[in-house]
C-alpha cells in the first residue's frame, strides 16, 4: 500500500515537472525600482513570467495591492528586451499608455489617457518598418544648448521657503510636450517629491522659452521631454517670497 502511494506520489511530481518543461512559469516579488527583492513583505510589485519558447517570456506585473500593472512580451530570458503589445495601468484600473515594441525599442503610436480615463495626445515613434538609410530624425533642442539652459535654472528656479525651513529637499521629473512649433506644453509632475517642490518645478517649467522642435524627415513633428530638477538646499537658490 506505502509501495502503491509513494509511486503515485512520484508519478505527480513527474505529471508537474513535465508540465513546467513546456509552459515554464515563475513568480518574482519586485522593489519600487523593478529589482528582483528577496523578502516578498517589502516587494511592490509580483511579476509572473511564462516561457513559450526560447524567443517569447510573457509577463504580467501587478502592484501588490493585486490591481494589474502591466501585461507585455519580451524576447530574452533576463526581460531587459521588449518585443511585442504592451499594455500599463494605473492602479486605479485605467490604462495609462499602450503600444508596440520592436527588439527594445517603442514604435508606431502609443496611447496614453491620464488617471482619470481621459485621453492625452499620442506618442509617434519609428514605425516597425524604419530603415535608418532613408529616415533621418533630430531631438528638440533649447535655445543655445543645455549650457543656457542650467543658467536659466539657476536664474530662475526659486527654492519655496516653506521647503527650505522644513529641510525638504529631492528632485522632481517634469514630463512636457514640444509641439511642432516649439512651444512647451502641458508640463506635469512625473515623479515628485512634496507640493511645494513639485509647483515650484511646474511654474519654472512653464516659463521656458521656445525650443527648436523635433523633426523626422525634415518635418517638425510633437516631442515629449522629460526634465530633472533638483532641490538642494546646499545649493544657492533664491527663496520665494510671494
């Protein structure tokens, strides 16, 4: 009888090894960075990977909380190589972007919507189809570079005194759009740090000047930016006084 249970046993492990051959599946508990994190207590995020084949590793992230985060396709086994459909989510359930990546890079148009469902203008990237010998592109330039660009910041971006008295210190992202005229336009907070920092940083960024737009082709065409600002109280900056 032990004889009869004990190879049945071993027949159902051999039934789910074989089963894990053809469909291999793994769970992974991710930080906030996206790094594998050993204690599953701290992790943000639970990636689930399946392996069809050798070129095809589906996965689907979700936050913690359960709420689905992002389903895609990748071509390699370290998941650093997108190459397929993409969907992200808020955590609310609304979709934040979805689109189309070829061997890592994003092509074709992107949809994207805000956290409330209403939609924001697409992003246009290469089509699947670029060839780079008869395509040319160019990125969205400030007026006299860079350089004059971290003196505007050092010119004008105020340090909020609130802040400052409270140590409150970090960088905030600011994602932008530079239409096709150069203009910028709807500024908004990507990843901020506190109130005060992150008003100061989308008032500063709604003062830039005209740049030099983007082209593809020749043709001026809308381009996204994403701008880094760091508030160092270490650092010389004017307080705001209004």
């Amino acid at each position: 009888m032990n004889h009869y249970i004990r190879c049945a046993a071993l027949s159902a492990i051999a039934l789910t090894l074989s089963v894990f051959a053809v469909g291999q599946a793994r769970i992974d508990f991710l930080d906030a960075q996206f790094n594998v994190s050993k204690d599953s207590l701290k992790s943000k995020f639970i990636r689930e990977v399946l392996v069809t084949s050798d070129t095809t590793h589906t996965v689907k992230i979700n936050y913690r909380t359960g709420e689905l985060m992002m389903t895609g396709v990748f071509k390699d086994p370290n998941l650093r190589i997108e190459h397929g459909d993409f969907v992200y989510y808020y955590a609310n359930g609304v979709v934040e972007s979805q689109g189309r990546f070829k061997n890592g890079n994003k092509v074709g148009t992107w949809k994207r919507w805000s956290y409330d469902g209403s939609p924001k203008p697409d992003r246009q990237y290469l089509d699947e189809n670029f060839k780079r010998s008869n395509r040319t592109t160019s990125s969205p330039k400030f007026p006299g570079g860079m350089d004059s660009l971290m003196v505007m910041v050092n010119d004008s971006l105020r340090y909020p005194e609130e802040a400052r008295e409270r140590l409150i210190e970090g960088t905030v992202y600011v994602t932008f759009l530079i239409d096709q005229a150069g203009d910028v336009r709807q500024p908004e907070v990507s990843e901020g740090v506190h109130y005060l920092l992150d008003d100061e940083a989308l008032r500063f960024v709604s003062t830039l000047p005209t740049w030099t737009p983007a082209t593809r082709n020749g043709v001026a065409v809308e381009s996204s930016f994403i701008m880094p600002i760091t508030f160092s109280i270490s650092k010389t900056a004017p307080a705001t006084t209004d």
